[in-house]
C-alpha cells in the first residue's frame, strides 16, 4: 500500500487557553469525524471529561464546548505527512506545526505531548521552549502501558490551585 500525503486539523483554542494537548498525527478514523481522538477506543475523551467529573459529548461541537470551557487546547505536532493508515511508524515527510499560530494568542501554562512520537517531534523544533512540557503516555488503544494516574498528575499540576 503506497503512502499518501494526508493533512490534520488546525489547532482548537482560545486565549483563555492554559493546557495544550498536543498528539502526533489523527487517526484514520479522526479524520473521518475530522476531528481529534475520533476513534472511540482512544482514551484521551474519556480520561479528560472523568477527570472533570464530565461525560465525554458525543458531538463535534460538544467537545469543542467542553474544550473551551476547561481552557483545553488540542492540536497536534504534525499537519501534514506521509502515513499509511494511523501508524505512527509510518509517518514520513512530515510538516510540523507552527506553535507561533497558539502561544502567542492563548494562555498556555504547560504542554502535555500525547505519546513519544508527539515529544520527540516535539523536542526536534521546540525543546528550549520556555513553557513547561511533559511527555505522556499515549491515550491510544494501541497503548498497553497507559497510565490514567500520570494524566491526573499532569492535569492537578496545570488546574488545581493551592
């Protein structure tokens, strides 16, 4: 199966903004939604509306609600690449995003890079960045070392206040 240039989404925040969650590259089935963590079995939804005591929406537009009113931004670390499928390994040829486009407009107080590809890209372009940055372990079901409490650390470090 030949590769085919395939593009992601553009960055959802706002200036309120002070978390952005950056993944690799959307799934297959993200992209069919066109939106991000699209494939159901991805536990980025889930461990985030729990840890806010929410449901995960079941809509586009939901999620972009809950993203904004939990000052959440998501975005990811490449826009467009090679891909077969949603493979990680397969991604070549990749164009990294600009973060000039969010930080500059948003009140980002830390970073959370949603598996080792996104930190690695991550460090590539961005690792003097003077914004806290942490790589986490992948939400994706193809994941089997995921670790919810790692999140919830992450998140009490950006949204509890003592």
């Amino acid at each position: 199966m030949d590769k085919e240039r395939k593009f992601g989404f553009e960055p959802v925040f706002d200036e309120e903004s002070r978390l952005l969650v950056m993944g690799s590259f959307p799934s297959v089935k993200s992209r069919e939604i066109d939106f991000y963590y699209g494939n159901k079995q991805n536990r980025f939804w889930k461990t985030i509306c729990v840890y806010f005591g929410e449901n995960v929406p079941e809509s586009v537009e939901g999620k972009k609600d809950f993203l904004k009113r939990r000052k959440i931004a998501l975005w990811d670390m490449v826009m467009s690449c090679e891909i077969q499928g949603s493979q990680d390994a397969t991604i070549q040829k990749e164009e990294l995003a600009d973060l000039d486009k969010v930080l500059p407009n948003a009140n980002i107080a830390c970073i959370l890079l949603n598996g080792k590809l996104a930190y690695a890209l991550f460090l590539r372009r961005y690792k003097d960045l003077d914004i806290p940055y942490q790589c986490m372990p992948s939400t994706s079901p193809a994941n089997p070392r995921f670790d919810k409490k790692i999140w919830e650390d992450a998140l009490d470090a950006v949204f509890k206040t003592s």
